[in-house]
C-alpha cells in the first residue's frame, strides 16, 4: 500500500518592488509578497490522459533522492520507473527516451496540469492534455453485479472495416478489472480498470502508448465497445466469453518466399559499418535475427528477454542481431533512439538501422520475407544458415503464464540449434503460438 504523502517544499526567489514618490509615500513601509509557490507532493498521484474517448487514469509516484526528483507509473500489475526527471520548482518533464516521449506539467495549486507527447512514424507528434493530482485516487468502480474474469473470444474492427481477433483474459476482484489482449502480432500488455454496474474500462500509459478501452455488457453477457489509441486510432470491439478462444500459430504467419532458401540482410551499424549476415561474426552460429522498432513497447519485452538469452547462449555460438525499424527518417536521430534502447537494456548484441517503421517499406528491405506483418517479428537461423522457424508477434510479461510457456519454448529452440553439428541439420517442430494453448 502507499504510505501518506510528506511535503516539500522548493524555494524560490520572490523580488519585491518598492515604487516611492515625492507625493504623500514618506513612511510608506513595503509589503513582501506572500509565498504562494505550490507545493510537490511525494507520494502517490492519480493521473489522467484525455483521449478523444475519455480519460485514460493510471498511478505515478513521486519521490525525492536528495535535490533529485523521481518518478514510477503504476500500471495495472506493473511499475515503471520513468528514466529521466527534470524539476525546477515549478515545471517537471517526465521523459522517456528510449521512446522519444515526454510529458510536461505545471505544477499548480490543484497538482499538475500539462500534456503528453507521443512521436510517431516521421516524426508527426500526437498530443494529449495530461493531468494529475496528489493521492491514490478512486480504484474501484461505484458497484457491478457481473464479472468478467476468465478467457473471451474478441473482434476488432478498424475505421475502414478490416477485422482482427484477439483473445481477452481478465482478473476481477471486486470491481477492479485487470487483464490484456493478445493478438497475432503481439499483446496489448498491462491494463488496469474497473467495472462499474454494465460497463467496464481498462486503460494503459506504459511511455509509448495511451490506450483506453470500453465496452457495456449487454443481456446475454457480451461486450460491445470502443479502442482508443492516442489521438487518431479508434475501434470497435466486441467480445463473447469463450474458455477457449485460441490465435493463430505464430509460426505459421510469416514465411520465406517461394525461390528463397535463405534469409539475407546488410544494414550499419551504429557507427555506420555495414552489417551482413555474410559476416564472420555469424559464420557456423545459431543466429536470432529480431525485427524490432524503440516505438514498439512489445519490441521493449523482447529486448529484456533477448538480452537475458544472449548473456545465456553467446559462449555457446549464438548470436542475436536486431533490424530496427525506427518512426524517423533521419539517421542521426534513429541512431540516437537506438542508442537509448541499447542502454535501457544493456544491448551488448548487434543493432542495425534498418529503415522506417512502416510493414510494407520494412518488407522491401528483406526480400526474402513474404511479408512483414508485425513488430516484433523474429527469426531462426541454424548454424548450417537454414531457417527454420519465423515467430509473428512476442506475448510479453503482461500476458502472465503465457509469457513463461513461450520463453521456456523459445530456450528449448535454442537448445535444440545449438546442439545441432550444422550441415546435418534436420528440421524442427515449429513453435506454436502461445495464445493456443
């Protein structure tokens, strides 16, 4: 639980101006202005996003290290401490680099009134009145007679009327609703909300994302509700429950194309040597080959296990080299979104710049690939330099056990390349996607 917010309080320097004159202001005595400066709570926060749907809420807690202010999101289940704070008494900038995101605040008399900043593909900007106020704030909804735990089969319908599925898995306790969507391209990661009578709300700030979604329940116990993401992104959702909804597999999604029995690549590297898999670097190795982007908070989850994998495998000839797919143009500024990915890992594998973050230009760098349908998008090289398997989407941390079954599937892979002799190599089983199990 939170413990009681304390108080501190920033000087400022308040200049008093003294105006005397020759007519009646003898003996005048100046007045020193009142300190109104308001005051930086630390503790808990209960902060809100205004999206065109509604207010997307979650926690953020302050704290304070010396003269240094810090600050952590709370998500649903999860925390994240934002890694750069900047507060001068009166405006604080919460950034997050690896993201290329920013909220900026005033800090008034009532908490913190000010925006958040997304940057998107090329570089185009969304941004959404951000407000927050000292105090846990309302976590729970007025009352509800339904409960929504358990597995749902759901639609998702876009502006221009393409549908695909998902699968809803929540936790309800009380009216407190958590949960997430997992899609064939990857999952919607840590939400929180509640359930309040015939309605329900899960919403999420993670530093690259605003999402809010909503839905009723209708007689018959099904969902029918709105997706906002950001500014511009809306859709329609339904849901019905189902224990066993299922996805594709994730290896059945993305394919070499028909003339092609290798995958191929050469892109720079950070310091703009050209990268292939040519290289004597690869030669012999079992080589993961990940298409990711710093925007893409499912290509965050993977990174923290890629990099787990390689402090795991390396001295047993793995290597992992990721494309990065960036939302900006520019070089120099993709390199630097690079870099700040690699140090919020600790990337000691290879990163390339790769291009833009859009699927269809992605694919024309890598024609070997049927298409590119999602980031991440990973693929599996023997030492003999065959594929044999290409994974569409990564189910993260926030997908709970479904997490751990593919981290352990994906260790077994592996395994199974590593203690291959090379030339001799046999095919095998492809990795079933974790939202069928």
């Amino acid at each position: 639980m939170f413990a009681p917010a304390s108080l501190f309080r920033v000087p400022v320097l308040l200049l008093a101006a003294l105006a005397l004159t020759a007519c009646g202001d003898r003996g005048d005595t100046p007045e020193t202005a009142a300190d109104t400066t308001p005051e930086l709570a630390i503790g808990p926060w209960h902060a809100n996003i205004t999206l065109p749907g509604g207010e997307a809420h979650f926690g953020l807690e302050l704290a304070r290290d010396g003269d240094t202010v810090t600050a952590t999101i709370v998500n649903g289940s999860e925390r994240i401490l934002v890694p750069a704070v900047d507060f001068d008494g009166e405006r604080i900038a919460l950034r997050f680099p690896a993201f290329n995101n920013r909220i900026d605040a005033v800090l008034t008399a009532d908490g913190l009134d000010g925006s958040l900043t997304l940057v998107k593909r090329y570089g185009e900007t969304q941004v959404m009145p951000f407000r927050a106020a000292p105090g846990a704030g309302p976590t729970t909804g007025a009352s509800t007679t339904r409960d929504l735990s358990g597995r749902w089969a759901v639609t998702f319908t876009e502006d221009d009327g393409t549908t695909y599925p998902a699968v809803g898995e929540f936790q309800q306790r009380g009216t407190r609703l958590l949960g997430t969507f997992l899609t064939q391209t990857g999952d919607y990661r840590y939400l929180g909300g509640i359930v309040d009578g015939d309605t329900m709300r899960l919403q999420t700030f993670d530093g690259a994302h605003a999402f809010l979604f909503t839905a009723t329940v209708d007689e018959d116990g099904a969902l029918t509700g709105k997706f906002w993401s950001g500014t511009k992104s809306i859709e329609d959702w339904t849901g019905a429950r189902d224990a066993t909804a299922t996805l594709a597999d994730a290896a059945e999604l993305t394919f070499l194309k028909e003339g092609f029995d290798r995958f191929t690549f050469a892109f720079p590297d950070l310091e703009g040597n050209t990268v292939s898999l040519d290289d004597a670097l690869f030669e012999g190795k079992v080589v993961l080959v990940t298409l990711a982007g710093s925007w893409c908070p499912n290509c965050h989850d993977e990174a923290a296990f890629m990099t787990e994998l390689y402090a795991r495998y390396e001295a047993r000839g793995v290597e992992v080299v990721a494309l990065m797919y960036e939302h900006l143009e520019d070089t120099d500024a993709a390199r630097t979104q690079v870099q700040a990915f690699r140090n919020k890992f600790g990337i000691e594998y290879t990163t390339l710049l790769a291009g833009i973050s859009d699927k269809t230009k992605a694919a024309e760098t890598l024609p070997a690939l049927d298409r590119v349908l999602a980031f991440p998008t990973t693929i599996f090289i023997a030492r003999d330099g065959s594929v044999r398997e290409i994974h569409t989407g990564f189910s993260g941390p926030g997908t709970g056990e479904h997490y751990e079954r593919l981290k352990k599937r994906i260790y077994s892979l592996v395994d199974t390349l590593v203690d291959e002799p090379g030339a001799s190599a046999e095919p095998v089983a492809a990795l079933s996607a974790v939202a069928t199990d």
